[in-house]
C-alpha cells in the first residue's frame, strides 16, 4: 500500500492537473467550412465548439490547458485572448503552442514534448469535445491503478452506444478487447465499415491464456484520454499517428516490444445529475476513491456524457443531444460562453429576446433562434439551429440544418440536413438536398438544385484556377472554353462586378451559373459521393473511399451507399440457383422488410414482447435489406388500431399505443410525418369496415389524444391538420371526426395563444 498512497499524496500535494487539448483534427471533413477558421471554432449550438471543452477542465479542476494548433492559429490565439478565460477570476491557465510542421496527430505530441517538459500524468483530448463529466475522478482512478500497473501509460473514455445510436459511427467498425475484472484493454482493432478486408485483427500479448475476455463492438471514442509522460517518450521515435485510438492504441497493444498497458472507462448513462456533473477537483476525488478496495478503473462513476464532434454527422448528433438536454447543465439556456440568453420553450425550442416571428410562421421541435433571427410568415423550421442575424423567408422550409451567423434563405426554398456558413445567401426557389456543406460567403440561387453531398465554397478549390477571361492556364482550358460557349452558364465581367461589396466577388472571377444560379457566386468543391473530388486523399486508404466519406458526413444513410456484393463460385452460384427454384420467397428486399415488420409488430402485441428490442432488431433487419421506411407509419398504425379491442375503449386504446410507442415514434420525427399519420389514423377510423360505425368518432378521439399525451403528436400538427381538413369534401375526410375533436383541437389552440402572448410579453 506505500507505495500507492506515496504517488497519490504527491500528486494530491501538487493539484497541478494539466491538460493537452489538440485542437486540429488533420482531416478534411469540414471542409470548407474550416477555409476561415479552426473547427473548434466553429458555432455549436451558436457557441464555438472549443468553450464546451474548456468549460470540462476547468470544472474537473485543471490548472493548466495546452492548446496545440496548426491552422489559423492567429485567429485562434486572439479568440483566446478576449475570451473569458483570460480574465482574472479564472483558476485555469492557458497556454498556446504553434506546431507549424505537424502533419498528425502525433506528429504534433512529439513537437510539443521539448517545449513543455511534461513530467506527470495529463488529460489529452481534442478542441471538440463536449461533455459533462468531472474528469478528475477518472484522473484519480488512473493514478490508483497507475500504482498497482507500473506499466500503463494511458486510461481511454469509451462510450456506450448501440449501432441504432445517432452517434455510432456508421463509416467504422471497431472490436475491443478487455480484461473484464480490471477494465484493461488487451486489444483494439478498427477498419472502415466498406474495407475491402474486414478482418479484426486483435494479435496481442498472452491474450488466449487468460481465463476470461470480453470483446465489444459497442463502443464509440470520446476522444478523451489519461496519459502517463511515457506517452509523449514514445512519440519521438515514432510518431505517424492520426488518431490516438486506431493507429497509437492498436500498435502499442499489438507490439511485441512494448510492455506498455492500456486501460479503459466506460460510460454506460446518459448525463449526470446537476449535483454531480462539471463538479469537483483532483483531491476531492482522490480522497472519495476508496484505496482499500481493488484500484481498478470501474471503481469510477458509469455516468455521464462525453462525445467528440468527429465529422458532421456527429456534429448533428450532438447538436441534437444537447438541444435534447442530454448533456445538462451542458444546453443552450445555460449560457456556457457568456453569450446571449435563451428561454427554453415547449419542444425544445430556444429563443433570444430579439428573435422576430412572422405570426403565420412555424417553428417547432428543436430549435435554436439566435439573437435577431427573423423567420417570415408561412416558413417552417425544424430541428435546425439559426444563427445571429439569420433570415428565412417566407414559404421557406429549414429542415435539420445548422446556418452560422448571417445566413439567410430566400423565398420558397429548402434546406434539407446541410450546414450553410456564416453570411451565405440562398436566393428564392433553391433547393440544398442533404448533406451538404456551403462555405462562407457564398450565394446560390435563384431556381436552382444543390444536389446531395454537394460543397461549395467561396475560393477555388485547391489546385484548380479560377475561371478567368483571360485564362493561359493549360488545366483550365477546357472548362474555360466550356463556360464561354453558352452564355447562360457563366457570368459576364459585369454580372460579376454587380455582386461585388460584401462577398468580396473579384472583377476577373466567373462562376459555374448552372449549378450555382444565375446569381450564384462560388466554387463546387466536388460531391461527397464522388471519388474524383478535390480533397487530399491517400491512393488505397479505405478512410478516404467516397462512400465512407458519405457515411461521416451530416444526413447520410446506409441506404446512401452501394455494397458490392463478392463474386461467387460456380458451386455457391449453382447452390444458390438450387435454392431459389426450389421455392424461396421471390419477393424484393423491400417486401421482405414490410413482411417482416409486421412479425415484429406481432410480437409485441400478441406475445407482449418489448417494444424498443424489437424496434432495434426490425431497424437492423431493414438496413440489412437495404429497405426503406415508406410504409412503417401505414403499417405500424394500423396493426396496433387493428388489436385495440373497441368493446373496452378508451383502455384497450391506451394501453395498445403505449405497447407500441417506440415503434410509432420510429418514423414520425417531424411535424409532416405527423400530418401524414393523422391522416391515416382518419382513414382508418372513417372507412375500416372492423370499426363500427357507432365508435368511429369515439376512437379517433381516443387515438390522437393518446398520441399527443405520448408527445408523440405535437398541438401545431394537431390543429394545423384539423384546419386544412375542415376546407376538404367529405369524400376526402370525415366530418363526423372532425366534429369529435373539435373542443381539443380549440383547446390546443388556445394552450398556442397563451404561450404566444407569454413569449412576446
């Protein structure tokens, strides 16, 4: 025991916790958005991603944080100079180094071990990293088994999450391999979900004379580690690393010469409660841990949330999470960055003061209105967050987007899952699809289709010259020529001039008008699903195969990728013609999956099986079939319509629909799929010839006011879909149900008015 208590006093002496914080990821997945500034810069949730990392050290006690950078590093050293954390009251130092020549995340460890002569354990994490936990309870638990393991070098923050988690990492599949009394990580291995390989490689050390091991495929990277200076030793020699977990990790496991160990916690709750979330400090920690018992990792608290911002997909998931309040206090009334406050308002909507709504306007579910955000009569936006000074005009739909400060969207337009930068101009009758990413300054429109996956940016991409009139360049010759034959596909030097001021536009620079708009100004970057884009990528590398890159990007699905099937043998060929004229099913994957749905329905309503594992395996057989969810809202209402026994109403009712919630609420995520299953709720209960006609009003009343009760239904779908049913022929809609939900429909619009009146009040 000596010697433990000895590491641990001189530590507690000390309560000198540093933290390394990297704050450039080395890859391109913002791309452009990143063109003008670092990615931990960027807004999350209208705060810059960098503040919610900070927030976590200096709350789990940090004195001292080094922020590594690269790119933009002036604009990055003077954000920290003006911030918060250079006043006085603050306990945490920061410090900035510059690794001009790093090209890894190694690469920039080892040039930082000389200039800061790291002679004790420290947290490493990267600039965008959000989470609630008190770390220095993990940093205690690590100095423990540190004492009884004089080999570790590390302790890993893994996370808990299912492959249906919005923050699984569809494009990876990673095994690992621990020791399961003592949390010790015997072995990781990592390969993108399309390698041409797929194989776990999980060669260690005495890995199979052990008598017990656990393997896990359920565990994403917080991104969040504890090191020992032996670390940052092993750097210098050998530093080719671009990420901590895939490359650093597997070879110091996977090594025949190092006996270096690695342990790993695992956070299996979603947040912590108040009291214990962003709480506490180093001795505190210290002196709770129990050193009479076994010092292994799971002594530390399971709870809490921690997730970095990887790529835009996680960029969305996390939005989301903390909009949701999932990661609380961590949300955006708390104000993390002294910026502007927010009221929270029913369906987690967020509001500044200064935000203007058009009266005819629909906002709802998941929002965040920054200062002065105008959203016009007739515009819709839904689980998106708007920046300072954003505007949406009216007819306009914002549907899972993210628009940084200055953005707007013209008249009539759709921005479907994709993130805009600051000051970009979506002109009248623009569609942006999903997925894509639209740089600073740039304008698109008017009556123009951004396809899925696009970027665009304001510069010209890397090793391409901008369209010139006077281009000599070889490489752009042909595209030149190209634009000058036809009029309408580029602008003329006074078209160009017209958009200067603002979005600095150059005399000389013509753009691509069909794709960008008659007034489009910008640059196509590539297409995400593209293998001849413009970003840097390695020949062979699996990371940098076009359909991984759709998998990491914001709106992406697995449906969104094609999956070369092997070629078969003549035997497995003949075998399995055999099979298919011996009678097997010849229906498409599409029927399989619809089939099938209603087993797993079945199940639940027949055999009272539960209703969220049976959701999970119906989702995973539909990814399987590569099947979509057209039918899911048709067949899942009305199965469980189907079993509510009509003689016991309104309990049979009741109890049906909460059996079914999790399979109800799978495909009804925004306010049209819920018109649309009101509708089919109508139809079925006006036209269903089980249904007699002396409950039919009676169990249309029951059903959506279960489902609003289920918050399954919002009050906006409610009486939106009421009103526009009551301008419709009877041929259409039955007036007798409207008649039934008349009182709660009034009483939900009244429940809107009042909220209303205490908003603008």
């Amino acid at each position: 025991m000596a010697p433990k208590k000895t590491v641990l006093a001189q530590f507690a002496q000390d309560e000198e916790l540093r933290a390394v914080v990297l704050a450039d990821a080395f890859d391109d997945s913002f791309q452009p958005l990143t063109l003008n500034k670092p990615r931990c810069l960027l807004p999350l949730c209208n705060v810059p991603m960098i503040e919610y990392t900070l927030e976590s050290l200096a709350a789990s006690g940090v004195t001292e944080t080094i922020l590594v950078c690269k790119a933009h590093a002036e604009m990055l050293q003077a954000y920290i100079q003006q911030s918060k954390w250079k006043r006085s009251s603050q306990t945490m130092k920061i410090n900035i180094i510059v690794t001009t020549s790093a090209l890894s995340v190694g690469d920039a460890l080892r040039e930082i071990y000389a200039p800061l002569s790291i002679r004790s354990d420290f947290i490493l994490c990267t600039g965008v990293v959000v989470s609630n936990m008190d770390l220095s309870g993990l940093v205690a638990a690590h100095l423990a088994n540190k004492s009884r393991d004089k080999e570790q070098i590390m302790t890993m923050l893994l996370r808990e999450a299912t492959n249906t988690h919005r923050l699984y990492d569809k494009s990876d599949e990673s095994v690992y391999v621990f020791e399961p009394k003592t949390s010790q990580l015997l072995a990781v291995s990592s390969f993108p979900l399309l390698s041409a390989t797929r194989q776990v490689d999980i060669r260690t050390k005495d890995i199979f004379s052990l008598p017990e091991v656990e393997l896990r495929a359920d565990l994403i990277d917080t991104q969040v580690s504890i090191c020992s200076e032996e670390v940052l030793t092993q750097l210098i020699d050998d530093f080719d690393y671009q990420t901590m977990r895939r490359d650093f990790a597997h070879k110091v496991l996977s090594s025949d010469l190092l006996a270096s160990t690695i342990y790993a916690h695992i956070l299996t709750g979603t947040s912590s409660t108040p009291s214990e979330a962003l709480s506490g400090s180093l001795v505190s920690a210290l002196s709770a841990l129990d050193l009479s018992a076994d010092p292994g990792i799971t002594s530390v608290s399971h709870s809490g949330y921690a997730a970095a911002v990887a790529d835009t997909a996680a960029y969305d998931a996390i939005s989301r999470d903390l909009i949701g309040r999932w990661a609380y206090p961590l949300c955006p009334d708390s104000n993390p960055a002294d910026g502007p406050p927010y009221t929270y308002h029913r369906g987690a909507v967020y509001k500044t003061p200064s935000v203007v709504l058009g009266r005819e306007s629909c906002v709802d579910h998941h929002v965040i209105l920054g200062p002065n955000s105008h959203v016009a009569d007739h515009a819709r936006v839904f689980d998106s967050v708007l920046g300072l000074g954003c505007r949406i005009g009216g007819q306009s739909v914002v549907r899972g987007s993210y628009l940084f400060d200055g953005a707007s969207v013209g008249r009539g337009s759709v921005v479907e899952k994709s993130i805009l930068g600051e000051r970009v101009a979506i002109l009248d009758n623009v569609v942006v699809e999903r997925g894509c990413l639209i740089g600073d300054d740039v304008i698109l429109g008017p009556n123009v289709r951004i396809a899925a996956f696009t970027r665009i940016a304001r510069q010209a991409p890397p090793g391409r010259q901008a369209y010139m009139h006077d281009a000599g360049d070889s490489d752009s010759d042909d595209a030149s020529e190209a634009a000058t034959k036809d009029s309408s596909a580029a602008l003329s030097r006074e078209d160009v001039s017209s958009k200067s001021g603002q979005h600095g536009v150059a005399d000389a620079e013509v753009f691509d008008t069909r794709t960008l708009g008659s007034a489009g100004v910008g640059y196509v970057w590539g297409n995400t699903a593209e293998s001849d884009n413009d970003f840097d990528s390695d020949a062979g590398d699996d990371d940098d195969d076009p359909q991984t890159r759709i998998l990491r990007t914001i709106g992406s699905k697995l449906s969104d990728i094609n999956i070369v099937e092997p070629e078969l043998t003549d035997d497995e060929s003949a075998s399995l013609h055999e099979d298919q004229d011996g009678g097997r099913d010849a229906r498409t994957p599409q029927e399989n999956f619809d089939y099938e749905l209603t087993v797993y329905i079945n199940r639940v309503l027949e055999d009272g099986r539960d209703a969220a594992s049976s959701q999970m395996e119906a989702n995973m057989y539909r990814k399987a079939c590569d099947a979509n969810l057209d039918n899911v809202r048709r067949i899942v209402l009305e199965m469980t319509l189907g079993y509510v026994d009509l003689t016991a109403l309104p309990g049979s009712a009741v109890n049906a629909l909460s059996a079914m919630f999790d399979f109800i609420k799978w495909d009804i995520d925004n306010p049209d799929k819920q018109l649309d299953a009101i509708g089919i709720i109508e139809r079925y209960c006006a036209v269903n010839p089980a249904v007699s006609d002396d409950v039919r009003s009676r169990l249309f009343k029951i059903v959506i006011w279960q489902l609003y009760e289920l918050d399954i239904l919002v009050d906006v779908a409610i009486v939106f879909w009421y009103n526009r049913a009551l301008k419709k022929p009877e041929s259409e809609v039955s007036h007798k149900l409207l008649v039934a939900i008349k009182n709660f429909v009034k009483l939900l619009g009244e429940s809107d008015s009042e909220d209303e009146s205490d908003s603008e009040d």
